[in-house]
C-alpha cells in the first residue's frame, strides 16, 4: 500500500536544500533580478491578460455610468481581475518558495511605502480616468505583488532558517549606488544601466542593486532584528532590518 501526501507549496518552504547568498531586486522589466545576473522573467499573464484588463476598463470608460453595458463590463473586469490575482498568488507563492529554499542568506530592498507606489490615476479597483496610460496601471498592479513577495518571504524565511535581510532604502539606495565602490550614482527611472563615473564599474541597473543590497546583507552591523509579517512601517527606522531565525541565533552563540 502507498499513500501519496499532497503538501501545500507553502509546508515546502522550510526544507531548504542549499546554503546560496543571493541578492535580489524586485523590479517592473523583469519581476526579479539577482545579484548573479540572473532573472525571474515576468509571467505570460502579465503581457496577455493585463493588457486585456486594460482595455476592458478603457471600454467601460466610454458606457454611460449604470447603463446595462457598463454594469455587465464591470462583472468582466471584476472576474478578470479575479483571476489576475489567483495567478498573481501562485505565481508569487512559487517563485518566494524557490528563493528561500536556495538561500541560507537572501537580501533585498525594503518595501516602498505605499504612498510612494500609488499613482495618480487611482487604484486598481477604482482606476482614475486616465486608464488609458495602461502602462502606469500595470506598473501598479505589478508592485502590488512586490508586498505580496516581502510577506510571503518574511514567513517563509522563518520556516526554512533562511537569514532575511532588508535593505534600508533610503540609507542604503541600492539603485543609485555602486555595488564595486560604494559611491552614490544618480540615475533616472530610464536609466536600465549603471555605469560608475568613480570606479569605471558597469552593470546590468537592477543586478547592480541586487548586488549592493547582497553586500549590505554581509556586511557586519547594519542590521537589527526586523518582524515576521505583516512588515512594520519602517518610517524613521535608519538600519537595515535583517531578521535571524531562532536556531540561526543559537549556533552564532
Ligand atoms: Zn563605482
């Protein structure tokens, strides 16, 4: 007789099965870049059915509000977002799973507070009247699974022992400093490339922050013991947050 358990992805955290250090940066080109240069591309869902969200809501942007059109296209969108998010959860759920599982050390950069990550053009489930900026609503959408990925690592991390260390965004800046000489380089948003006018380093923009958070990780004394989830407001906080687990703690004793 056999017997087949179906283990939740989430129960599968707290085997790790590798000791890698890895920096990693949460971003819009690709959903995660690390400090190896390797990527985690974002889902086909992101290219198909965010586009055809977007254009839903365009379309019932040009019904009368509370017209019978209007109503049945927001029973479309309302499902339609549904199943983003389902996606979005999944899709999140595995690739958390997978990272804390490799890494006995994994850093990144803390979460922007959500004032910074609203845009002007309303929320998701009520989008301002320039929706047709799809490109600003997907940037939205695809953030909010950025505080999706922090909770999901905060809890995992704990399960598996794996050292969680967030970056303090404002003391660090991880995208504007050089991962080889530690010096601040302005760049803009457009800027995909760090090229360091001190040091001659060039990198990949988001590999280099990766990279810089990895090394913060590393790096003695910039830490204090941050919480499991929900993540707390770091407003005022000037440290970087990395958290130990338990038994981590006790064999560093
Ligand atoms: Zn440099």
């Amino acid at each position: 007789m056999s017997v087949t358990l179906r283990v939740p992805d989430a129960a599968c955290a707290r085997q790790r099965t590798d000791d890698q250090r890895r920096g990693v940066d949460f971003g819009v080109t690709d959903w995660a870049t690390f400090d190896d240069g390797q990527t985690i591309p974002n889902p086909r869902w992101v290219r198909e059915e965010l586009p055809r969200l977007a254009a839903l809501q365009r379309e019932r942007a040009r019904k009368r509000q509370g017209s019978l059109r209007f109503k049945r296209l927001g029973r479309r969108i309302a499902k339609l977002h549904e199943r983003i998010g389902n996606l979005r959860r999944d899709f999140v759920h595995k690739e958390t799973t997978r990272m804390v599982q490799q890494c006995a050390v994994l850093a990144t950069e803390q979460l922007a507070p959500k004032n910074m990550s609203r845009s002007a053009k309303g929320t998701v489930e009520a989008p301002g009247r320039r929706v047709r900026q799809k490109a600003g609503l997907n940037r939205e959408i695809l953030s909010a699974g950025f505080g999706m990925a922090h909770q999901m690592l905060a809890y995992k991390a704990e399960e598996a022992g794996t050292r969680l260390h967030l970056s303090n965004t404002r003391q660090i800046k991880p995208s504007q400093r050089c991962a080889a000489c530690w010096e601040i380089v302005p760049k803009t948003l457009a800027q995909r490339v760090h090229g360091c006018p001190h040091c001659g380093h060039v990198m990949q923009r988001d590999q280099n922050s990766a990279l810089v958070v990895l090394i913060d990780a590393n790096t003695p004394g910039t830490g204090v013991a941050a919480r499991p989830k929900p993540l707390p407001r770091q407003r005022g906080k000037s440290k970087s947050v990395t958290r130990e687990t338990p038994t981590t703690t006790a064999q560093a004793v």
